[in-house]
C-alpha cells in the first residue's frame, strides 16, 4: 500500500506536520485501519522515520500522534534517525528533531534513535568496509530492529 503527495516537506517540520502532511495522514490512516483489522491480535505499531527532513519528522510525528488517538491502547514503538552534520549539511535537521522529540515523549512507547553517524563509525571501524552505502548502514538497521523485536515476534514466557 502507497499513499502519496504531489509535494514533499522540504525539510520543514510544520510543513510536514500541520500542511502538507495533514492533507494526506487521513489516507495514510484509512491504509493503516485496513491493515490493522486483517489481523486476529494487533500488538502494536513500529515507525521508523528521520527525524531531519520534514516529511519523516513532521508528518511522521503527526501520524504517529493520529495513530495513537485511534488505538491508544496498542504499543506504538519508533526507529527515529537522528541527523548527523557529518550525513548532511542541512541547517534545519537540528530544530526539525527538537521539534520532534516532544511528539516522541507524548505519543511514542518506546523510541530506539539510531544515529547515522554511529552507523557509519561501526561500518568503518568495526565491519571494515572502506566506503559504505546506505545499504550496509539499513543492514545493521534492520539488525537491530529484528533483534528488539525477537520477544514479539516469537512464543516465549513473555509472550505466548
């Protein structure tokens, strides 16, 4: 399921938050209900969004706020990158994320910040790869992601 716009944010948080995003989380919403009923026991939600530009901060934050007010008693968990001035060169990144965390603490469970720069410093130092992508860096990501996530997806004491 794909739901578009004709613009982006353009690396403004209150664009992607209360304009161009308000005009299209109703469609995302309607995607996420018609996802949420096909299953038998829905746990939770998992976002994973930037928190530089502002289409992942901005409308992130607000679908997540609209997700919340819609099942508020189900686990909403965030894989929220922070910007790095090594990663991009972008001025706004900084307040873009400052204005996100607030979101974050009201409407979000649990928030697993992944840093870029990080990801990178592991790649080099640890992985030894020379110059890495995207690719490897979504890699460790997603690593990360499949390890925090074990206990949900599997029958143990916890979750049976």
């Amino acid at each position: 399921n794909f739901v578009f716009g004709q613009s982006g944010a353009g690396n403004n948080w209150a664009k992607g938050h209360y304009t161009e995003g308000a005009e299209l989380v109703d469609q995302v919403l309607d995607v996420v209900r018609r996802e949420a009923e096909g299953f038998d026991c829905l746990q939770g939600f998992q976002i994973t969004h930037s928190l530089g530009g502002g289409t992942g901060a901005g409308m992130g934050t607000l679908l997540i706020s609209k997700i919340r007010e819609e099942f508020p008693d189900r686990m909403m968990a965030t894989f929220s990158v922070m910007p790095s001035p090594k990663v991009s060169d972008t001025v706004v990144e900084p307040y873009n994320a400052t204005l996100s965390v607030h979101q974050l603490v009201e409407n979000s469970d649990e928030t697993f910040c992944i840093d870029n720069e990080a990801l990178y410093d592991i790649c080099m130092r640890t992985l030894k790869l020379a110059n890495p992508s995207y690719g490897d860096l979504n890699h460790l990501v997603s690593a990360v992601m499949s390890g925090v996530t074990t206990c949900l997806r599997f029958p143990g004491q916890l979750n049976s």
